[in-house]
C-alpha cells in the first residue's frame, strides 16, 4: 500500500486511549494503538460506499480466525490480544460455523452451532472480549454456505444481548451463500442462471431483513451489519441491482483469492461500487480458492491497490495451523501467541508485514 499526506488523529476520551490513523485523500488507514482493558472504540458508520469512524472514511487491514469448531484452541482473549499487540492487527473476525458442514473435510472437528451452541458461544465471547480489551474491532460471522434462519436469529439474539450497545461489535450475518441448487441438494447448476441467481438474492433479502429485526431491535445503537451475496460472494452485482432496504449502516461482502479472482471481479466490484453500493472484503488470500497452491503475489497487490484506492477494508484469512496455503501458522503454534518467526507460516509472515 502507498499512502501519502500525513496523519489525521482521533483522541478518544476514556481509559486514556489514543487511536491514529494514517490518512490519504480518500481514506485513513487504521493502524497500532496502545492497548488498554475494555478500551474504546470508535463507532463505525457507512456514507455512501465509504465505512466511516467519527465522521472519516476509513480502511481497516484484519485478521480473521479460522473456523471455531475446527481450531477452537485459537478462540482465546490472548491470541487476539497478541495479534494486536504483535502484529498490529486493529479489525478480527470470528468465522463460527454454524452447522456441521466442516466435518465433510474434517471429520475429528467439533460440531457447528446448531448442534453445540454453548462450545460456539463460549469461543466466540472469548475473542469478541480479547478484541474490546485491545481496542479492536471484530466481525462476528455466521459461518455458512447454507441458509439457517432460525438458528440464526437464536444465534444473533444471543450476541445482540450480550454485546448490545458496543461499537467493537460489527455483525456478518451470512458468510458465504453459494446458491438454490446448492441449497437443495449440494449441485451448482444454477450458478449460470442470473434469473436462478436473482430469485436466490431474494430469498438472501428477506432473511437478511429478519436478522437486521432481530438485531435492531436488541441494540438500538446502529451498529454496522455485513451481508454476504451469492456464488460464495462474488456475485456483488445482485444486491447492486436490488439492494436491501430500511437500514442503512449496511455493507455487502465480497470474498477473493488473489490466485483465482482478478480483473473480472474487480470490475463487477468497480460496477457495483458506481451503483452505490457499498463493499467490505470479510475474506481474503493471496493462494486459489481451494486455500491452497502458489501465493500469487502480483494479484494480491493489484487488490491491495484496488480496495486501498476505493477505501475497501480487508480481512486476511486465517489463523489457523491446517495445512494448506492459506493457514498463518504451524501446528508448532502456541494457541496463545507469541508466536516465533518460525512458527509463521509464509503467507502469516506476509499477512503481519501487510497490516504493519
């Protein structure tokens, strides 16, 4: 990233904490900030297609966790105050799986919400309060290819009610939908159909409103919701044609690969952003989709560039120790940090250069 012209700095009034942020003319790069226990932040709101804190656009640089049921031991307030403090990190997101879909790939894996609500309750509270402690944001991610309404809306009053009226707290209240047919019976043959696809946005419309009640009516505080779209978030174009109405603190999730997704998505995201519409990057990495391969370095940084020049913010995935590409850290890694240079992985390495 290229940033130029100065710093424009937020004095935040309570427990003597500072938040700096590293402007351009189009938006402020939030970096380091001095930690401090239950530190606050500042709210953050959408104008237009910009995220703004105290009235600035701002761009965040984050972290995600990997999925909670499969590597819970890094589910802990230390790990995300380490990656704070360590690695600079100021914006988290916590991937909780909401069914049992990750043990087709990972059969030894825990099970998702709908099958053990308190073990995912119980790791999510764990990072949310190890990101209020350091004066970070975090997403909370209802991790899932498939609709779930009313485990949703359990799972979303639950945190609501835990954490109303806290502005670290941004909701993502669908991670990935994929589509109908997928929907039906695990088959993507009406991936190609726009009217297939368009009939699917509806129906991600309408549970996306329910869970907006939902949470709304818990925390009257506007805090700032993310909604994914379909074909596991690339198709941006469907809520730019027909977006969601009657709330408007409301960004769109877009998710890319650097080594698969390049200039025809950058160009929908571009379309998308001309209609008013506003992104959020909730995933990223620089390898295929398949989390693994190459780390395909030059179409990261076209991205990087991209969402830099459009004030996009970006959440790199994950903190987990699989072993794949796309995984920060070794199975040598303490669940709690620190964490030793030889315990980084390439693209962790990579991924702490970047945020700093």
């Amino acid at each position: 990233m290229r940033w130029v012209i100065g710093f424009l700095a937020l004095i935040i009034i309570g427990e003597g904490v500072y938040l700096f942020m590293k402007g351009t003319s189009k938006s402020a790069e939030i970096t380091t900030a001095s930690t401090a226990s239950a530190a606050p932040v500042v709210r953050l709101s959408v104008s237009g297609t910009k995220l703004t804190a105290d009235g600035q656009p701002v761009r965040f640089k984050g972290i995600s966790l990997g999925w909670h049921n499969i590597w819970p031991r890094f589910y802990n307030e230390n790990c995300v105050k380490r990656l704070s403090s360590d690695w600079g990190a100021r914006m988290f997101r916590a991937a909780i799986g909401a069914d049992s879909h990750a043990k087709t790939d990972n059969p030894e894996c825990h099970d998702g919400y709908i099958d053990d609500p308190a073990f995912a309750l119980e790791h999510l509270y764990a990072a949310v309060d190890g990101a209020i402690a350091s004066g970070s944001y975090i997403l909370v991610d209802w991790h899932s290819h498939n609709l779930h309404l009313e485990a949703a809306k359990d799972f979303f009053t639950k945190v609501a009610t835990r954490y109303k009226g806290v502005p670290n707290v941004i909701y993502e209240l669908f991670n990935e939908p994929v589509s109908a047919d997928y929907e039906k019976d695990g088959t993507f043959d009406d991936l190609s159909s726009n009217e297939a696809m368009a009939a699917y946005w509806k129906e991600l419309k309408s549970y996306a409103e329910s869970l907006i009640k939902v949470i709304t009516e818990i925390d009257g505080s506007k805090p700032l919701i993310l909604m994914g779209c379909p074909c596991w978030d690339q198709r941006i174009d469907l809520p730019a044609c027909d977006p969601i109405g009657g709330y408007d603190n409301l960004m769109y999730t877009v998710h890319f690969y650097a080594a698969s997704h390049k200039d025809s998505l950058r160009e929908s995201c571009d379309k998308a952003l001309a209609a008013g519409t506003p992104i959020f990057i909730s995933e990223c990495a620089s390898c295929v989709s398949d989390g693994k391969g190459a780390m395909d370095v030059e179409s990261w940084e076209k991205w990087d560039d991209w969402a830099a020049a459009n004030g996009v913010s970006m959440i790199a995935w994950s903190i987990s120790d699989k072993d794949e590409t796309c995984s920060m850290l070794t199975k040598d890694a303490s669940s709690e940090g620190p964490w030793n240079e030889d315990v980084i992985k390439p693209w962790g390495q990579f991924v702490k250069s970047w945020i700093k």
